[in-house]
C-alpha cells in the first residue's frame, strides 16, 4: 500500500505545474505589483551619493650623500611598501585627521540617511529625550561639536588598499552632493597638511605624543562624566536598585489589587445596606461590628427594646399606644444602627481610598525611578562606547608614537603620495537606490514566496490531482477526464 502511494518524479512534475497554473494570476500579479511599489519607493527614498579620490604611494628614495662609505644597505622593496602603505592608511583613518576636517568645514555633515528619511515630529521626540540625557555633566561644547563632527565623517568614510597595487582610493557616501564634494576636498587638504605635519616634522613624536595626551585627558573627562551623572541620580549600585525597584513594583501591584477588591466590596456592602429595612440591618456584618463599644451599645439598646416590647404586647392590644411607642421607639432605635453602619462603612470606604492614593503614590514614584534608572542605563551606555571609544585612540597613538621613535631613521626616507584622481562626485549615477537591483530582488524574492505559499496551499488540499492517483485509489482505469470549470 505504501509503494502504491509513492510519486514519482514526474509526477510531482506534474502536479506542481497544475498547481501554478491554477493559481498563475497570483503568481504574475504578486511580483508584478511587488515590483512596482518596490520602484516606486526608489523614486520617493532620497539618493545617496558616493564620492572618492585615490592617492597613488610612491616608493622612498634614500638619499645616499648622507651616507658613509662603510655603510651597507640591504633594501627589501616589498616589505618597507607594505609598512609605509599601512602607515598611510593609518594617517587616513586617524581621529585627529577627522577632527582636523570637521575643523576646517563651513557647514556640520547632516546626521544621515535615516534622519532625512524620518518624519520632523520623530526627531524632535528623539532630540528632547537627548537633551534631557544631557543634563548630568558635560564636555566644552566646541570640543564635543570637533569630536562629534569628526566621528560623522569617520562614519560616512571608508579607505582602502586597492588590490595588486600601490593606489589607496578613499571613498565616502552621502545624501548631498554639494556637500560630499566639499568634504572629499577638505579632507584631501587635510590629509596632505597631516602628512607633513607627521613625518616631515622633526617634532613628529612630540606631535603624537600630544595627540596622546589629548586623547588620555578627554578619557578622563568622560570618566567623570559618567562617575558625576551615577552620583547625580544617588546610585550606588544600579542593577541591585532596579531589582528591588521591580520587586516592589510587583508587591504594589498585588496589594493595589486587594485593595481595589476591599474597596469594591465595602461599596457593595453599603449599596446592600441603603435598600435594607432598617429593621434587618442589626444582623449586618457581625463579626466586624460587634468589635467596636458604639455598635456593642446599640445592640445592647436594641435588645432591651425588644424585651419591653414582647412585655407590653403581652399586655396590650396591638393597637394600644404603649405598644405604638414601643414600635416608634425601636424603629428609631433601627434607624440609628444602620446610620451608625452607613458611617462605619464610608469610613472604611475613606481609608481604603486614602490606602488606595497612597499606593499609587508609591507605584508612581517608584515607577519613576524605574524610569531614571533605565535612562541611566542607556546614558551609560553610550557614555562607556563613547569611553572605549577614545581608550582605543589613546591606545593607537600610543603604539604608533613608539613605532615612530622606533622608526625614525625610515621616517626620514618616507615615500611620495600623489592624489592621482581628484575628488569625483556623481550627480547622474546615485550609489543608492540602485533601481535595477532592488526591483529584481523585490520580484524575484515575491515570486518565490508567492510559488512556496501555492505549493503549500496544494499539498493543504485533499483531493486527486492526476488521473493515475484516481486508478490507483479505485483500481479502475480512468477512461476520459474533464477540467474543473468555476461558473462566471
């Protein structure tokens, strides 16, 4: 029975060609729609462009006069190429050159791509959570506008080696042309200034050194920044203080909701209590009211009316005026038991209310402080990447100061760059939307998501798909088959 179940290849064949054209105006109009909407995004998300410049390094030339005749000299090509391309690629991605640019720049790069792309009500909701995060401690704002506007330009940039050449091609990418022309300009400039300020300078390793320095001492400032804003929201240690913080947000929820069923109970209770005759409510809530002096009276009042009241029936008629001032007399007596119980019950619908404020006092504080901790938490964050950031600075410039004194005499030969192609920006050609690309992908990738949803879909279906699965099941040879028409 299982082999008669099998399919074979052609089969399946077979079936899934009945299944897509079953189902083909899904599977053209899907990806066709796909691709258009995917176009259309093309012409509405703004370009970025790319601009770049390529710097061509020459091999050194040592100058042989300065030489003595008993000096020998072993060259390896190769390897001193190898090490002078690298400290200039160094040289590119340097800090303090990016620093050196955002100096130099009329105009602050714009944050980027998705800041352009994000609606203005979204970016001021995001700049005021900034400016709020900001309040604890700060850094000499023109320091931080270089820094900050250095790492922009740091992360629009990229520099590398072409490969099976000497030729370094710096390229960066950015959403105005104008202002991605004047960027790469400057930051040929700059490059070519802090290449001579570097290895021309007798005082190179002072300069690095100082660069070193910087960069320690900004370490420091971040350092105490964030030791200034943890001592600012009275931390000591913050990840215990949040636990806590959670433990009693859980224990004010569970007690807010007893609280809210007492409260709700003691409403019922006095709702219940304002229909009842004002004969029944002496059996009201006994266990609680026996407990205090004043119901302990009423009762005890109540009870001796009722005596006097069985006496004087015995006595006389019911119409009898003893007897109707026997009834008033227990009627008021009544009356002021369930006035007493009504006062009873707002009091502890009061205090429960009273209860009620305070622990939504309580939650709202400590909610509060919830939220300070979070947001000391993301400020941290960012503060210690920011920290790490500027240690992985310090720690490059202290290595590359001791290469230098150990390299000295090399640095006296260093070799010629050239900027052999100028900065070039494509107004006509944008890097980004590549239009081609995405409209394939977007159909391509519909397209089989839509075949994979009607292959599923099919093999969902109980039901005969070619004539052989029919003989198999009834064992009786299929001598016409008819299509499945739907009726327009």
């Amino acid at each position: 029975m299982i082999e008669q179940d099998k399919k074979t290849f052609s089969e399946w064949i077979r079936i899934l060609l009945t299944a897509f054209f079953a189902r083909l105006r899904y599977i053209i109009i899907i990806p066709v729609v796909t691709g258009i909407i995917a176009l259309a995004a093309c012409y509405l998300l703004p370009p970025i462009y790319e601009g770049n410049f390529s710097i061509l390094v020459k091999a050194p030339e040592i100058d042989k006069t300065a030489l003595t005749d008993d000096t020998s000299i072993v060259m390896r090509p190769g390897l001193i190429m190898e090490n002078i391309i690298t400290d200039e690629i160094y040289l590119l991605q340097s800090q303090t050159l990016y620093q050196n640019i955002a100096e130099t720049l009329d105009d602050i790069p714009d944050s980027g791509y998705l800041k352009k792309i994000t609606p203005d009500f979204i970016l001021k909701f995001f700049e005021l959570i900034g400016q709020s995060m900001d309040k604890a401690g700060s850094i000499d704002n023109s320091v931080q506008d270089i820094e900050n506007t250095g790492l922009k330009i740091a992360g629009i940039s990229s520099v590398e080696r072409l490969i099976g050449s000497d030729l370094i091609e710096v390229t960066i990418r950015h959403h105005d042309p104008d202002q991605l022309r004047s960027i790469l300009k400057k930051y040929a400039s700059a490059y070519m200034n802090f290449r001579e300020t570097i290895w021309f300078n007798r005082n190179a390793v002072k300069l690095l050194e100082n660069q070193k320095n910087i960069y320690f001492e900004s370490w420091q400032k971040r350092q105490h920044k964030l030791i200034d804003f943890k001592n600012s929201l009275n931390l000591i240690d913050p990840v215990q203080e949040r636990i806590n913080l959670q433990d009693k947000l859980i224990n004010s929820d569970i007690k807010i909701i007893d609280v809210n069923k007492s409260l709700t109970e003691f409403k019922k209770q006095l709702n219940y209590l304002k229909r009842l005759p004002a004969s029944e409510t002496i059996t009201f809530l006994p266990e609680k009211t026996d407990m205090d002096n004043m119901f302990r009276e009423i009762k005890m009042r109540i009870g001796l009316a009722k005596v006097e009241h069985s006496q004087l029936l015995q006595k006389f008629q019911n119409e009898a005026y003893e007897i109707k001032k026997s009834n008033y007399r227990l009627n008021l007596l009544y009356k002021e038991y369930k006035k007493l119980l009504e006062s009873y019950l707002l009091k502890k619908i009061s205090a429960t209310e009273i209860q009620l404020q305070s622990l939504k006092k309580i939650i709202k504080d400590n909610k509060s402080r919830f939220v300070e901790l979070k947001r000391y938490e993301q400020h941290a964050a960012v503060l210690k990447e920011d920290i790490d950031s500027v240690w992985q600075q310090y720690i490059t410039h202290r290595n590359k100061t001791h290469e230098i004194k150990m390299q000295n005499d090399l640095r006296k030969v260093t070799a010629n760059v050239k900027i052999v192609s100028p900065p070039l920006v494509n107004k006509m050609k944008p890097f980004w939307p590549n239009i081609p690309v995405v409209v394939s992908l977007s159909v391509l990738l519909s397209f089989m998501a839509v075949s994979f949803i009607v292959v599923i879909i099919h093999i969902q279906v109980d039901s005969f798909c070619l004539p052989e699965e029919v003989s198999k099941e009834l064992k009786l040879p299929v001598l016409e088959s008819f299509p499945f028409v739907k009726k327009a």
